[in-house]
C-alpha cells in the first residue's frame, strides 16, 4: 500500500503553510516542499474546497491554514486527496467479496480490523502532532 504522491504533496503543503504560519505563496511553497508548481494549484483547490487552507487574493496574497494545527487531523487530509482511505476493495460498503460468504469472512474481518486502527491512528495524529515528532 503507497500513498499517493498528491496526498504526500497536500501533506507538506499543509505542514509548511502551519511551520510559516503566514500568507505564503505557492511559489515559496513549491520550492521549500520540492512540489512541481504545477501541482500547487491542483492540490490547494481541494484543500480550499474542504476549509483546510485559504487563499488570499492580491499582491500580498498567498495561502494560509484557515484552522489551527490541533484541529486538522491527517485522516481529513486523506479523506480530501484519496479516491477512498480503505486498504481493500472488500471495504468498500458494497459487500463485495472474492468468497461470496461476506458475513462470515474472516479475511473481510482482519481486513476490517486493519482499516480501524489505521482511520483511528489519523484520526488521532494532528498536524501539530506530525510538527512535534521531532522535538
């Protein structure tokens, strides 16, 4: 299982904007995060669509979190960037399973029991947690 490159790129996006802690521009953002520019845009959009970041317009203007590092959760972030945050096709919601026994599954319930920790693991681990690691 990888994360996807956008997801890891929203991530330091949003680490970056927190350790500036002021209006940045996408270009200072792009060459700190090592981000193509061109993907600045395109990962900003979803983050500003889901009250995570905002943008100011103008000559001064740049991005800046719109909510405070203890309260955006990496769970949020992946929920905003992934196609889906399950580890199998079988946890999808539409009881899809190879075995067609989905009730009694016992891959289906470790595969369950994995997702769970995983969601409460980002659920739990706050941008400010992530900032903290190395402190």
């Amino acid at each position: 299982m990888q994360i996807n490159v956008t997801t890891d790129y929203a991530i330091r996006i949003v680490l970056y904007l927190a350790i500036q802690n002021k209006v940045t521009t996408s270009k200072d953002i792009a060459m700190a995060m090592g981000i193509p520019k061109s993907y600045i845009f395109k990962i900003t959009n979803r983050l500003l669509t889901a009250g995570i970041i905002q943008r100011i317009v103008g000559a001064k203007g740049g991005f800046i979190l719109d909510k405070k590092v203890e309260e955006i959760s990496m769970y949020e972030i992946f929920k905003v960037m992934e196609a889906t945050v399950k580890i199998n096709r079988y946890l999808e919601g539409d009881d899809y399973c190879k075995c067609f026994e989905t009730q009694n599954c016992s891959l289906r319930k470790f595969y369950s029991m994995m997702q769970s920790s995983l969601e409460n693991m980002l659920k739990a681990t706050m941008i400010k947690d992530v900032l903290d690691i190395n402190k």
